[in-house]
C-alpha cells in the first residue's frame, strides 16, 4: 500500500474549500483593479469597451449649419446615442424622404432630441451645401432642436461615409451624388451600431433609439397585450404608401402615421376624388420631370408647401396605380367622416 510523504498536506474537503476561496478573492481584486483602471483611463482603447472609440472614428472637422466648427468624434458623438445619415440638399429623390422621416422620429422623440439622442445630416456636397443653404433647407423641413446639418471637405467627408459603413463601392462612385440610403444608429459609448432604412416605420427607428441603444433606462408605460389593435396584412398600395408616402402625407385624422407631418405634404384623403388620376399617376412616377416642365399644378404645390421637392422614388407606373387604388380606398372609408381635404 502506497504511503503519503509526511510533509505533504492532505487534500481534504476543508483545505480544497479554502483554496477556492482564495481564488475567487484574487479573481476579485483583479477585476476591480481592472474597473478602477477603466475608470481613470489607464486601459488603452483597444482594452475599453468598444473597439469603436477615438482610434476608429476620424475626429473630422465639420461646420454645422451656424457656422461653429466642430470635431467628429469628440463633439458629435463621444458617449452619445446618435442617428446619422448623409444627403446634399438639391437632392430631388431619397433625400427629402430620409428628411421627413427622421422629422416624423424626432417628433415621436420629443424633448429628448438634444439631450440624450442626437440627430446628424452631413452634406456630400459641400460646394454647394455650404452652412447659409444647410440652415434653410432644415428651417423648410421644420426641424427641431437637437438636430444639427453640417458640411466638410469632401474627401473627409467620404472618409467618414467609409468608416460608418455608408459608402458602397461602384454606387458611391468618385464625387457621383448617387449614394448608401441607410442610415446609421448607434451608441458609442456601448459600440452598439445599427444600419437602418429610411423606410423604416418611424415608431421602430424612435423605440431603437429610445430604448434598445439606451439599454431601456427609462421604463416604457405598461400596456396590456389584450388593448392591441387587430392587425391586417396591407395590400401592396398600402405599404408602398406607408414605405414611401406616409413620411410626408397622412390620411386624415384618423390615421397614426401622420405624425403631424401636414405641413410637409397636403393630407391625401379626397385625392383621388379632386385630380385627374392620370395626372396623379404620373406625379407620382416622374415628379421632378413635371416640375422642370413646369407643370401649373405642380409649380403650385411646389410653392405652397415650402419649396421641398416630391421625390422621384423611381416607381413604375403599377406601383403607382396600387398606390391610388389604395388612397381611393382609404377615401372611400373615411369620406362619411370628414369632407376631402385637397389642396
């Protein structure tokens, strides 16, 4: 039978228990150590929390729309939860939609756009975009505080496009003004970064904002699941109207994209009742052409609701016949509630 060295300890239970006690305390120490360290900016970028920090992001300068200088990462979007999108203001098809809609998230938003979520538009175009011309197209869209435009030297500008992943290869083409449509959403302080459509429905891109990307601190009003509105497949006018539509024209009163978006397009209940639908159908395809026609009818919508151009969103002429049918249908449903609003 095999003897035990007397100067070896016995591996009892007692012994083995203490010997992980004293593991866990070390273990301990070394993470506190490691916060501590965190804390006092001791830990390179590379060991912080995000690998998204100073060493990634370009502090690009950029002026804002008041003419005030201002540094990329430090100023815009160090420890802030941000949405950030690129465009050029003589944009006549995604950039007005992208516009509107992100107005339609900012007023969802409210007072909360300034202080813990920020908006950015950064111009692709900064010879022609300069601050005076960023100030009037936001002052014609209506935005609000917390929402800042702003211009750079182009090829920072692209730099920056390529480190947010907003520039394609072959779409975003030298100083081509075709560009990426996403928009981003992120917090930096958390590296959690996010692409999203300006298609989006504008309820999701606010709840991401408001809550995902802010890890949900601010606890959301309990609803019951029982109170929830029966929900129905839309027809393809529908979406494509709630898709490419409903950021700039609501549907009456009773419609919950609205948003308060009447004074970027007239409401379109009654629409299809006051215009000539061939007119209307061609509107909505080629409405850029119609401007440069100068179409009488079109030059006075033009006028009247600000000067903001409709998008050419590139449909095809059955896309825009389901589009009708649908607004024909909605009018059909609420025209024994209210008279047709049409300018």
């Amino acid at each position: 039978m095999k003897r035990r060295r007397a100067d070896t300890p016995a591996h009892t239970p007692r012994s083995r228990a203490l010997g992980m006690h004293l593991i866990l305390v070390l273990v301990t120490c070394l993470l506190a150590a490691r916060v501590l360290l965190a804390h006092d900016g001791i830990l390179s970028p590379r060991e912080s929390a995000t690998p998204w920090g100073g060493e990634y992001f370009p502090n690009t300068l950029l002026t804002d729309q008041d003419g005030r200088q201002v540094r990329f990462f430090d100023d815009l979007i160090k420890d802030k939860v941000v949405v950030i999108n690129f465009i050029f203001t003589s944009c006549s098809d995604s950039c007005p939609l992208e516009t509107a809609r992100l107005r339609q998230v900012q007023k969802l938003l409210g007072d909360r756009v300034g202080q813990d979520i920020f908006f950015y538009s950064i111009s692709i175009d900064p010879l022609s975009d300069t601050p005076e011309v960023l100030k009037a197209y936001a002052q014609r869209f209506k935005v609000g505080p917390g929402w800042t435009f702003l211009t750079g030297e182009f090829e920072a500008v692209t730099d920056l496009r390529k480190k947010l992943g907003l520039f394609i290869e072959g779409v975003d083409n030298g100083r081509s003004k075709d560009h990426n449509l996403s928009l981003i959403v992120g917090n930096q302080g958390t590296g959690r970064w996010m692409k999203a459509s300006p298609f989006e429905n504008p309820w999701i891109l606010a709840d991401q904002l408001a809550n995902t990307l802010q890890n949900w601190k601010k606890p959301s009003i309990e609803q019951s699941y029982a109170d929830a509105p029966e929900i129905r497949p839309p027809s393809n006018g529908e979406e494509l109207f709630r898709t490419r539509c409903a950021s700039c024209h609501s549907l009456g009163p009773l419609d919950g994209q609205g948003i308060g978006m009447r004074s970027i397009g007239p409401d379109l209940v009654g629409v299809t009742r006051q215009r000539d639908l061939a007119w209307l159908n061609r509107w909505i395809r080629e409405p850029d052409r119609m401007l440069a026609e100068k179409d009488p009818l079109a030059l006075a919508l033009f006028e009247r609701f600000d000067k903001i151009p409709m998008p050419n969103l590139r449909l095809d002429e059955n896309a825009a016949q389901s589009i009708l049918g649908f607004l024909q249908e909605e009018t059909d449903r609420q025209q024994p509630l209210q008279a047709a609003q049409v300018p």
